[in-house]
C-alpha cells in the first residue's frame, strides 16, 4: 500500500503560469515531508521540505503547503519555467527512528516555452 | 564534495547472468538505501543500512536480490539470476538525518 501518494502522473503548464503538483499520505503521525525533482538520467535531487508544525515553506519560486487535517501537500512553482520540467517525487521519512523515505509514484511537470 | 558514486551507470545483460551493482555513499553518511524505479511503482525501496547493518529488507523481490555492505563506503547489490523483469533503473542513496542523497543510478537491462 502505497503511504504516499500522487495522483497525476503528469502536468503540463504554459512558462510563466502556476504549477501545483499535489500529493496525499494515508500516516498522521508523518511529521515531515519532502519534495524531490528528477531529471531524465538523473538521480532525484532534494528540492524542497516542511515539518508538520508549519503550513508553508517557501524558498524562491518554490512554495509547499501543508494541510494536516486533509493529509494533503502540494508544491507550488510560480513563475514556471521550461527548466522546471521534470518528474517530482514527494516524500515522508518512515517513522519510529528509521531512516528511510516513503515516495509516491511522481509527476511528470512539462513547462511549455 | 563528491556525492553518492553508482557503478555501472549502465548495464545490459543475458537473462540468466550474475549482475553486481555498485555504490560508494557520501562520505559520513550513517545511511545506505537501494531504490529501483520503475514506470508501475515510482521509486520503491529495496533495502537499507544503517552504520553498515541491514535494517529493513522487505523491500527486496525474491532471493535472486541480496544486498550487502562491508564497511561505510561500499555496498553492492547482486542479482542472481537475472531476469527481464529486472530491467529498471536502480538507485543508490545515503543519508545522515531525514534529506536522502541519490546517486545517478545504474541503468541495468536484462535481456
């Protein structure tokens, strides 16, 4: 059973507008989520995160929103660039002192130019 | 600072051959994780270390996966024999607290 999940497995957007990637987790007690970018022939690379004592974590055009009670974050790009395309994977450590993330399946972003 | 280091970066192979996968973690990194992505299932891990131990393995397919890591900066992953469906991209990762680091994966294809 997947703990975290992404429900579109792709998103195009014209350059210049908003991308929301949208991810849900099944576990409450998660308490810190990631976002990792993937380009083609490349390991994923660690993008952006947040604690569960926040509901925004913003880092340039970069910004994920936490909603505990729906056990919903997403990540928002604005403006979108035709570099951002790329697979985006959001993540939650396993809990219980385990070091290891649980991944949902990705979203592939094209940003059209 | 160099990063997480996988060898081969790509490898094709006969159904039926040995194939040994290969990955230095970043230096003072306490943990080491094998992932392998495919189209169905994302990015699915197979198996961690933490300080050199095995933690979790549930994640690996069959007994023709094993995994092990000698000392803090190596680890190999074996597939013997291999088969088809083996065909995926498979990553190595090592982490000291909660931000993994990936390598650029090795890109094995069983034919």
């Amino acid at each position: 059973d997947q703990q975290v999940k992404q429900n579109s497995p792709s998103l195009s957007v014209q350059e210049g507008r908003i991308s929301i990637l949208n991810c849900d987790y099944t576990n409450s007690m998660f308490d810190y989520f990631l976002w990792y970018k993937k380009y083609p022939a490349e390991g994923p690379t660690f993008l952006i995160s947040i604690s569960s004592i926040k509901d925004k974590n913003e880092d340039g055009r970069f910004t994920v929103f936490l909603n505990k009670s729906a056990k919903h974050l997403s990540l928002h790009i604005v403006p979108s660039q035709p570099g951002d395309s790329a697979v985006y994977f959001c993540a939650a450590p396993a809990l219980f002192g385990a070091n290891n993330l649980f991944f949902g399946t990705g979203t592939r972003l094209t940003v059209i130019p | 600072d160099a990063g997480v280091i996988q060898s081969p970066r790509h490898e094709v192979t006969e159904m039926g051959q040995e194939v040994t996968l290969r990955c230095k973690p970043i230096s003072g990194h306490n943990s080491l994780f094998w992932y392998r992505q495919t189209m169905m299932r994302g990015l699915e891990l197979l198996i961690y270390f933490n300080n050199n131990v095995p933690i979790d393995d549930s994640g690996m397919p069959e007994d023709r996966f094993s995994a092990k890591m000698p000392n803090a900066s190596f680890s190999t992953l074996k597939i013997q024999p291999s088969e088809p469906r083996d065909s995926a991209v498979y990553f190595c990762a090592s982490s000291l607290i909660n931000t993994i680091y990936f390598g650029e994966g090795s890109w094995l294809t069983v034919v």
